[in-house]
C-alpha cells in the first residue's frame, strides 16, 4: 500500500487516452514489485 501513495492518489493526465496509459504503467509498476517480493524457491535432490 505505500507504494500505491508514492505513486500518488489521483490521475495527473486530463485526456482519457493518456489516463489509461497512466494506470497501466502504475500496474506494471505495482506488478514488478510484486514479483521482486515473491521468493524463487528449488527443487533440491
């Protein structure tokens, strides 16, 4: 969730087009963390 504040709590773009592109990349942001957060894990033997 702190990360969604950084990221600010309103859209900064007025037209619509540049609105969606706005929200996919915080997705693609919040994904990437996600994704540095999730442990690889092995199989050993």
């Amino acid at each position: 969730m702190h990360c969604v504040k950084l990221m600010g709590q309103s859209l900064m773009a007025r037209d619509f087009d540049r609105q969606v592109a706005e929200i996919e990349v915080r997705i693609a942001v919040l994904n990437r963390y996600t994704a540095l957060g999730i442990p690889v894990t092995e199989a050993v033997g």
